[in-house]
C-alpha cells in the first residue's frame, strides 16, 4: 500500500493543490529523495522559495524543440509555489547517462537555445547553498574556507585557471544525471538547476561528472580540446570540488572519499592545458 499525502504534507497545502488526507503517495528516489507522486503530478518540497517560483515561471513558457519538460502546475490559487511546495506533471523516462552522453549534450544545445532570451534571474547572487557557493568559487566570485584534504587539489586548480570572456545565460548546472530517457519518446530535462554562464559551461560540468564518477573512456573522445573549452572544463572541475569541500565541511565528511577521482582529472587538465594553443 502507498502513503498517504496526508501524512506528509500540511492540510493548507493539500487544499491548494485539490488533494484528500487519503490520497495515496509515492516517495521517488533520486536528487535529494525528497519528491512525491500522486496520480500523475509530482509534488517537491523547495529550498528556496524565489528560485523555485522563477524557476517554474522559466520552465512554462519554454517551447521545447526535441525534449519534454515536466510541466509546472500552478496551485488552484494560481501560485507556483504553497508553503514550500511546488508541482509539476509526471514525465516517464530513466535518469543515468551511460550510454547517452552525445544524446545529453545535444539536448544540451537544444535546451540552452530555448533559454537564451530569459533575463537574469535577480536571486542568483543571493542564493547561499553548497552548489551556488561552488559556482562562484569556480568562477573566483567568492571564496571558502577550504579543507586540508581539498586545499592541495585546489590549489592546482586555481594555477590552471584563466581568465575568460563568453557571453552568458541561464543555464542548466546539473544535467548529466537529470535528462530521461524513455522509449519511443524524446528526452526529458527535470529538476532545473538555474546559474547565469556561458551555454557550454552547463556542457563542461555534464562532461566534467563523467570524466570524475562515470566511464572516463566513454567521455574523452567527446570533450573539445580548445583551450577556452579547457578552461571551462577547470571551472567544472572547482565547481563539484567546492560543492565537495562544503557538503563535508556541513554535512557528511564521508563525501572526501570521491576526492582521489580528482587527482586524475587535474592531471589530465594540466596535460592538455600545456599542450593546447588553439582559443
């Protein structure tokens, strides 16, 4: 038998979403194992309550070409956002990009052309989470207090690291492992990570969680070796070493376990780096 819906979220939310006590739930794993199915809508809990409601606002007048989104559902108050829930239409598909890694960046490209006209989203440089510190890191916005098992790794980084100038839009940060794949059906981007960057950083970070915990063989041959690719790439790499450094600083120290994937890629970038004189 499932949960019921109201034994996990308040009576003032489930009036605005239409719901019973006794409507039966599902938990879906994944992210942060947090999201809820009832019937064919999915309901989240948010963190921050103004990048969730641009988010979903964003994400409704998008015209998609060649991918679904999980449509945004507004409350029958006509809000993107209750309490700290939003909702969203249920989209059939498998998360996990072994074996999609082409078919992730083309949707990629398609996903970040729909996005290159929004505007930029006034919370982004208020947002204080462990992703949104590491992007900035990344692109020496601010800095962290990092750890003696990190210092070392960002170090070398940091040495690495060049200026650059792209032009920039909101992107998607996290999509190696939020596009879904279904049979007979076009690809699926959900849970929408909103940074303001050059399109292909959004592609460095997908080819950046390959290169750190998936098939290192299956991602090389896809990574462009122009020296301004190369330098995103630096930046991918800070970006999941800071979110690293912060969620075992915060949260779960175990998390330093993935660091020696690490060693690897800063070896590679310093490689390719020396040799590379193409922009």
């Amino acid at each position: 038998m499932g949960l019921r819906i109201g034994d996990i979220m308040p009576s003032n939310v489930l009036s605005a979403w239409g719901l019973s006590l006794y409507d039966e739930a599902s938990k879906l794993y994944g992210g942060s194992n947090r999201s809820i199915r009832v019937g064919s809508v999915v309901y989240k809990p948010v963190d921050d309550i103004m990048e969730a409601e641009w988010c979903q606002e964003c994400l409704s007048r998008l015209v998609p070409d060649d991918f679904r989104i999980a449509e945004p559902l507004r409350s029958s108050r006509g809000n993107w956002v209750e309490s700290g829930w939003m909702a969203s239409r249920w989209v059939d598909g498998v998360a996990g990009p072994k074996g999609h890694w082409d078919q992730i960046l083309e949707i990629s490209a398609r996903f970040h052309r729909a996005l290159s006209l929004v505007t930029t989203p006034i919370f982004l440089g208020q947002r204080s989470h462990r992703w949104a510190v590491a992007d900035r890191v990344a692109w020496k916005e601010t800095s962290i207090k990092w750890l003696p098992e990190t210092i070392n790794q960002a170090h070398k980084l940091d040495e690495l690291w060049e200026p650059l100038d792209l032009p920039v839009q909101a992107i998607h940060g996290d999509l190696s492992g939020n596009v879904l794949f279904a049979a007979g059906l076009t690809p699926a981007v959900i849970d929408f990570s909103p940074y303001w960057r050059p399109a292909a950083f959004a592609d460095a970070v997908i080819l950046m969680d390959g290169m750190l915990w998936y098939a290192w063989d299956d991602i090389l041959p896809l990574v462009p070796l122009t020296r301004t690719f190369l330098q995103l790439l630096v930046r991918a790499a800070l970006f999941r070493l800071g979110a690293l450094n912060e969620r075992a600083r915060r949260v779960d120290s175990d998390s330093l376990r993935e660091l020696p994937t690490f060693d690897r890629v800063i070896l590679w970038l310093s490689q390719n780096i020396r040799r590379s004189a193409v922009p």
